[in-house]
C-alpha cells in the first residue's frame, strides 16, 4: 500500500489497527490524537458511528521521518470490530501496511482473540507484499490480564512480531505501539523506494471520503439474508463421483489466497472443457484428483451450511501457513456448492512423489540430502507450532532442488515425539545405503543446528527410541544419532 503522493510530496503508509470488539482500537487512536499536536497530526476522523460502534473507521495522520528526501505521513486507521461488518474489515486489512492486532488482556479476551488472529493470519500472511504484524497486550491492570510473553504463545507468534504492553485507556503503551509500528511501516517504505524507485510509487491520495466510498458497498449494520447454494454458481459435477468440481464462480471470501486462488480457480475451469479430471484412488476419507498439472483434493462429506465450510477453510488455511517452506507455492482452498451442500476442495500443483524423484533425479544420495533438510524442517515446524506432521518420505512431494508435505497435521500431545517416530518409521522403508543414510543425516543435523534448543530436543526423542526395546525403529534412531555432534549432557 506505500505510495508516494506528488501533490503532498509525501511517502504515505497505512497502519491499519484491528482485533475483537471492544478490545481498544479506537482507544488506541483516540489517545493518539490527545498526545501530539496538531503540528504532528491531522484531525481524528470518524465518518459513522452506531450506539458508540465504529461502522466505517477512525482516521488519524501522522507526519513524521524522512525517506530518500520526502517527508512520511502515516495513516491510521481503526477496522469495525462488528462481525457484520467483517467486509469492511477485511478491506481494510488488506491495505495495510503494517497491522497493529489490539488484544484484551483477560483470559476471555486472550480466547476471543486467538480465534479472531487465527481467521486473520490465514488471510492475511499469504500476502505478496511485503507487510508487518505488531501486537498489543491491552488492559494490563485487569485482575486476570495475562503478560506478554503468555500472550505470544498463545497467538502462537513468531520472533518478529513484537508484543506491548498497554493500559489504552490511560494512554500507557498506546505511543509505544505506534513507534514500533511506524518504525515497521518506514522500513519497508525505505525499502520499495531502494527497490522499485520514487516514480514507481507515484499515485494521488486515498483519503477518508474515497474510502468511505469503497467501503459503503461492502455490508451495513443490518444482519444479512443467509447465503444458500442458490447464490452460488453452478458447478460441474464429476460423472463418476458425483463430486460438484472446483470453478471460479465462487463467492467473495471463499477462496484462499483471494487473488491467486482465484487464478488457479480459472485456470482449472478452462482445462475441464478440454481434459478429462482423472479420479485418482481414494485416501482415507478424500477423494483425489488430478487435471492438467493439478492435484485436486476434496473432503470426503460435505458441510451442511456454508459457514461450516467457510471454518474449516480458514483452519486448514492456517495450518498451510504454519508449514510454510513446505506448503507448495501454488496450494489453494476454495468451497464449492452443490444442492445445498458445500464441499472443501484443496488444490495444489501435480507433483513427483519422493518415490518417483528417487527413481529419476541421479544422483540418488542427493536426493535424500534433500530429504534430510525437508525432514529437519518437519521437527522444526512440530516444535514450534505443537502440531504433528507424519513425515514420511511417501507423504512428501519433489518441488525444485526441495520437498513439500501434503499429508495431514495433527494435534497431540507430544507432537515433537510423533513427528520424530513417523519419520523413523518412514526412513525404514526408504532403505538407505550405508552412504546414503550418512549424507542424509548430516543433512538433517545440518539443517537443525542452528536452533541449539530443537537440537537438543531432537536428540532426545531419538536417544529416547534409540534406547527403547531393539526394534527397527530403535536402530535407525542410533543411526542417526551417530552423525550427531551433541549431547544433552553439554
């Protein structure tokens, strides 16, 4: 959204702060307007509100900072926290630059929060340009406020998106989230000025009236009908499934990533007029396909309503985010109707499994180099987001000089345990040759030592198989454990 406006000769970026209702955004941007003067800032705008509601947002510049010669101007926005009004909300988001999530403090709050950050991350983080997320721990002095720290892992948030600490009501944390979050916004600003040059980012203002404009259109304050499957378009249904087939009819917000999915989408509606969808056997409870240099995936039962498919889009959207290096490029997820029913599809491009990448990638040991790395990737993701990944080399797929994962994510409770027991158990059917296991596992210590906590955690899980009763999972673990340089004694 960084733009440069030729009339106010000013690099212009957008903070845009969202979260739950009554969480503190107006709050935020309220005290901002008491704290600097109007020397700093424009007026605080708020072009609608309802019984005390923001129906549109709350508007507030602030001048500042100067990059390659031009002055900065930031502007901050607040979302409306309704749900009916989630459109606009998503509008919003999508111009910013940098979002600043405002998050209640209280263990009700925090509950409310996670769920709200979830929807969001998995919309949010597939975005092409670059962008940044500061959160802030509000309503510190509540009896049960939870501390920062608690907070971050709760959000199950990485090491670069920083927590503050605020009591918005009393004007404590409110500057300091604003520093972080300006400093953020000038960074990448500074950097697509590098980059792309001033001209390139040459266009006039969007300022409150336009927006207003755009908005409008995008929900109201009145509950919507409910949306049935005669909204939707139709689909083609597969002659031997009966399955509806994925199409770019779907509506507004039922596709992930919104724009590329939506060209995937296309992509695929095209290649059904002219290529049979070959119906590949089923998995469990899937039913597979493939068309055109794409792997289709569909939910085996249907949803009854579309808003329960709509909350397992946004699940599954989040776990592919949590995968990241291993997610394909390419994955979409879209719903599709038929008959008052909705199915989840995921769509991904058509790879060679590692089976077939061994068989015709000479030469062979560096192939499960590669393995290696993209198993080590595996444990880091199980470690970090406690979720379970069935690494095993039949579940992964060859993509570039790497690997992705297309099995399944599990919750359990020792997910760095599992993760490591499938892939022992996965490497004993892959049968590697003496030289081959000993690339293959300096490959995954390799990839793993530069984070010295899941190194030792790792090593663990192994010496725990290693030393359990001699089976053939016991003495692939002392393999790998061989190439190993640490012990959990240093």
């Amino acid at each position: 959204m960084v733009w440069f406006d030729p009339k106010l000769q000013k690099i212009l970026v957008r903070l845009v702060y969202d979260g739950p209702a009554h969480a503190g955004k107006t709050t935020n941007v309220a005290q901002l307007a008491a704290a600097f003067t109007t020397l700093r800032r424009g007026e605080l705008l708020v072009p609608e509100e309802k019984n005390g509601r923001t129906l549109y947002f709350d508007w507030l510049h602030l001048d500042g900072g100067v990059i390659a010669g031009h002055g900065l101007r930031c502007q901050l926005l607040t979302v409306p926290g309704q749900s009916l009004l989630a459109q606009r909300r998503w509008h919003l988001v999508e111009t910013a630059d940098v979002l600043v999530f405002v998050c209640d403090s209280t263990s009700a709050g925090v509950r409310e929060a996670k769920r709200s950050f979830e929807i969001f991350r998995a919309r949010y983080c597939d975005a092409a340009r670059p962008r940044a997320i500061v959160v802030q721990a509000n309503k510190q002095d509540a009896a049960d406020a939870l501390a920062p720290e608690w907070i971050a892992e709760e959000l199950d948030l990485g090491r670069d998106i920083p927590v503050v600490a605020a009591r918005a009501i009393a004007g404590v944390g409110v500057r300091e989230t604003a520093v972080v979050a300006i400093r953020a916004a000038a960074d990448i600003a500074q950097q697509l000025v590098l980059t792309k040059g001033i001209d390139a980012l040459e266009r006039p203002n969007d300022g409150p009236e336009e927006l207003v404009a755009t908005l409008k259109p995008l929900g109201s304050a009145r509950r919507p009908r409910h949306r049935d499957a005669r909204t939707w378009a139709p689909a083609t249904v597969h002659a031997e499934t009966g399955l509806p087939l994925p199409h770019a009819g779907v509506p507004h917000g039922y596709v992930w990533p919104a724009a590329r999915g939506r060209a995937t989408l296309q992509a695929i509606e095209s290649a059904c007029t002219i290529a049979k969808v070959e119906a590949l056997p089923n998995t469990g409870n899937r039913a597979l396909f493939r068309i055109a240099g794409f792997s289709l995936e569909a939910s085996g039962e249907p949803f009854s309503s579309a808003e329960q498919a709509l909350t397992q889009m946004l699940a599954v959207a989040q776990t592919k985010v949590r995968l990241g290096t291993l997610c394909p490029e390419e994955t979409t997820l879209a719903v599709i109707a038929n008959e008052n029913r909705f199915w989840l599809w995921s769509i991904g491009p058509a790879l060679p499994t590692f089976e077939e990448a061994l068989a015709v990638a000479p030469p062979r040991v560096k192939t499960l180099e590669s393995l290696g790395k993209a198993l080590a990737e595996s444990l880091r993701i199980a470690h970090t987001h406690s979720i379970v990944l069935i690494a095993d080399p039949a579940l992964l797929a060859a993509s570039g000089a790497g690997f992705v994962y297309y099995g399944d994510v599990q919750s359990g409770d020792a997910p760095l345990r599992a993760t490591a027991e499938s892939m022992l158990d996965g490497l004993i059917r892959v049968r590697p040759t003496s030289t081959e296991h000993v690339r293959l596992a300096q490959a995954l210590w390799f990839a793993l030592e530069s984070d010295t906590q899941l190194t030792m955690a790792v090593h663990v899980e192994l010496e725990r198989c290693a030393n359990a009763e001699a089976t053939d999972r016991s003495q692939m673990a002392s393999r790998l454990l061989e190439q190993s340089s640490v012990s959990p004694l240093d």
